[in-house]
C-alpha cells in the first residue's frame, strides 16, 4: 500500500488484495487526523459480498504514540450508510463491482472491510481524504 500527497489532499491506495475464500479483507486503520472528506473507489472483480466503513477516534497503533500516548485497539463505528451515492452489496457480473462513495468524516482514523461471500478474484479501495479549510 502506498501514499501519495497530492495538492492539499492525501491519495491512498487503501486496499488491494487476491481473495480466494471468504475471510474479510481487510485495510488500516489509516489516519484521518487532518482530513474532513473522503472520496473512495471500490472494486472487486470476481467477487460477491459487502463493503463496511468504520471510524475510530481512540485507535492508537503501535509505534505510533509521537503525543506519548498508549497503543490501543480502538473502538470503531460502522458509518457505511454515511456515504453516498449508497454502497451497494457487490454481485460479481450483476452489480456493485466498481463503485465510487464519498462522506464528510470528522475521525481519527478509518478502515474499509470487504467480506467475500462467493467466487475468488481481487479486491481494491482507492481514495483520497481531503481537507476543506
């Protein structure tokens, strides 16, 4: 995974991975401490199953702590419905194969999960977190 800083906003590639089962893939958390918006795209080729975006404002990771603070697991919140248009359930060949989501999200940190439920292929989220100020 990489970070490229672009203009005032930062791009990730959040997620890219070959899914052969239905174990979650799963990317981040990733920091958001100096963003409002974020714009992500969501593509699966081969693939059915779900999206979930969650936000955590207590997450700490390790070797992380530059204000001295103690590493934590977090505890995150499921805000998918705050984007829009609407994440759709991901049918390969049907539906939801490339979508593109954005939100205002006031948060720590972020992370994107995607749950297989059938086939074998890849999975990627691609964004960029933005601030407006």
């Amino acid at each position: 995974m990489g970070r490229v800083v672009i203009g005032n906003g930062q791009e990730f590639d959040f997620l890219t991975k070959t899914v052969t089962d239905t174990t979650p893939a799963v990317a981040g958390p990733m920091d958001l401490a100096e963003g409002d918006w974020v714009g992500v795209q969501l593509v699966t080729t081969g693939l059915s199953g779900s999206w979930k975006i969650e936000v955590s404002n207590d997450f700490v990771a390790p070797l992380n702590n530059a204000y001295g603070q103690a590493q934590t697991t977090g505890t995150f919140s499921d805000i998918t419905a705050a984007f829009t248009p609407v994440i759709v359930a991901v049918v390969s060949g049907v539906s939801g194969e490339n979508q593109f989501v954005q939100a205002s999200v006031c948060a720590r940190c972020i992370r994107y999960t995607f749950t297989p439920t059938s086939g074998s292929g890849t999975v990627r989220a691609i964004g960029i977190v933005k601030s407006l100020s």
